[in-house]
C-alpha cells in the first residue's frame, strides 16, 4: 500500500465513497467495507459486479465501526454495509449494517465448514489427529492464549501480539504454552488463563480463537512444516477451496440475504 493511501483520513476516504456514488450512473452501486487487503480478496469473489469491496484505511475493525457511527450522509447510505471480525465483541454494541463472519473471524468461518476442513487435511495436514478431531485439538491447544486475547481485548492491557510467532512451540500437535506466556511477557497470568479455558466448550472455541493463531498453527502442523508453507500461505489456501456455495452455508450470507431483500439492494447472489 502507498504511503498516499496508508496517510488517508477517515473524511478522505468517505470522500471517495462519494465520488464512487456520484459516478454511479445507474444507481446499481453497492458498497461493503472490511478490514484489510485478505477480506477484499476474499469477500470480491463472492459478492456480485454491482458490489465495491473496500478497505478501510486505518485500524481495522476499530476503523469499522469508526466510520460506520459517522452521520455523514455518504456513510448512512443503506448502500453502504461493512463486514468484521466478531472477535469478542457484543452484537448489542455493533453500529448498524456491520455484519460479522461466522465465529470469531473470516478464517474459522472457512474452517468451519467441514468440506474445506477435510479438503485441508487430506493435502496439508501432517499431524496425528484424525479428521475430525485436528481443528478442535489446534483450537484447544491455543485455549489459554486464545484467552488471554479476549481478556486484553476486554480490559484494555494493551498487550501486542502482533509480532508474536510460536511454530518453534510446536511439537507435532503440543503447543509449548508456558513459553509461549513468557515470550508475550504474560507468564503471571497463565494459570488463570487456562483455568478460564478449562471450561470451555469444544463449540465455543471457534468463538474465541483467532485466525492468525489459527494459520499458523496449522503451518506448524502441515506437511511441508513451515518450510513453504507459512501462515500467509495457509490461508491462500482455504481461499482457494472456499466457492459460493460454501459461502451460502454461512449465517454471514443468510444475514446478508435477508437485509439486500428488505431494501432492494443487490450483494449476493440468491
């Protein structure tokens, strides 16, 4: 990305959404705002040629839900829709027309989908779990830290894990979770956080674990073993088993269909 869009403002980018409206000849124009360069990838496959995918220019989800609380009139189009990550927050406290992917973010919502799931396993996945039981072990194993992402998220810690990677913790389906605490500096909080995780369900974990952890945990576990296959490449993966009809299996597309059918707006297709 150019440091010209990086640089862009909120009220720069809802400018643009105006332009794309004003040249909108038709009137056809809808729009689906998300929050990074993978969810256009993704999400442009899938809607129908009326639709622009755009990027928001800052903070993802947080630039979400920033802009779509704007009164500008641009904005409150009912043209204009976002889709996000649930990641823990409240659908209660979502702004209107921001829709979430089914469980936590755009890559359980693929994995949840139990033909791409075994697709993946049968050409990638080199671990001993059998079919039906390798998302749920990788999910449980990142339980405590899938926790502790919630709880920074809640409460305001202020932890960054972003540049935090653990396929060296890996040991064949064994997450070195100890060591994992200490390299985020969290070592104190470990037990509490795998007590909480102790009592979760083997459903609610699609709730709560996060898409990065989730890709490159599987590179860990796959059968090239990080050499050519990294979490970037994991997920070019799932996107290329995902079709429409996976998608029309989705809460995401129900919700979705149900709304472009109550104002007359195009998205998907039905």
């Amino acid at each position: 990305m150019d440091s010209i869009r990086e640089n862009r403002t909120k009220e720069d980018f809802v400018a643009e959404l105006g332009l794309l409206f004003n040249e909108d000849i038709d009137g056809s124009l809808c729009v689906v705002l998300v929050e990074g360069t993978d969810d256009v990838r993704f999400m442009e496959n899938l809607l129908e040629d009326n639709v622009v995918c755009e990027e928001v220019p800052y903070g993802g989800k947080h630039g979400i839900d920033d802009i779509m609380k704007m009164e500008d009139p641009v904005v409150q189009k009912k043209e204009v829709i976002a889709i996000r990550d649930k990641d823990y927050i409240e659908v209660t406290q979502l702004p209107d027309r921001v829709f979430l992917y089914d469980g936590c973010c755009l890559e359980t919502m693929i994995l949840m989908n139990c033909d791409i799931a075994e697709e993946f396993y049968k050409k990638n996945y080199n671990g001993c779990f059998e079919k039906d039981a390798y998302l749920v072990n990788i999910m449980r194993q990142l339980a405590p830290y899938s926790i502790l992402r919630k709880l920074n998220e809640l409460e305001n810690w202020g932890i960054s894990f972003s540049k935090i990677g653990f396929g060296d913790l890996i040991d064949r389906e064994s997450l070195k979770i100890e060591e994992l605490f200490v390299k985020v500096g969290q070592l104190d909080r470990l037990s509490w956080c795998m007590e909480l995780a102790a009592g979760i369900t083997d459903a609610e974990l699609w709730d709560i674990t996060n898409g990065h952890d989730f890709c490159r945990y599987l590179s860990g576990t796959s059968i090239f073993r990080r050499k050519e296959l990294n979490e970037n490449g994991v997920r070019e993966i799932l996107f290329e088993l995902y079709r429409k009809s996976d998608f029309k299996r989705t809460r995401l597309y129900c919700t979705m269909l149900e709304y472009q059918r109550r104002n007359t707006l195009k998205y998907v297709s039905e």
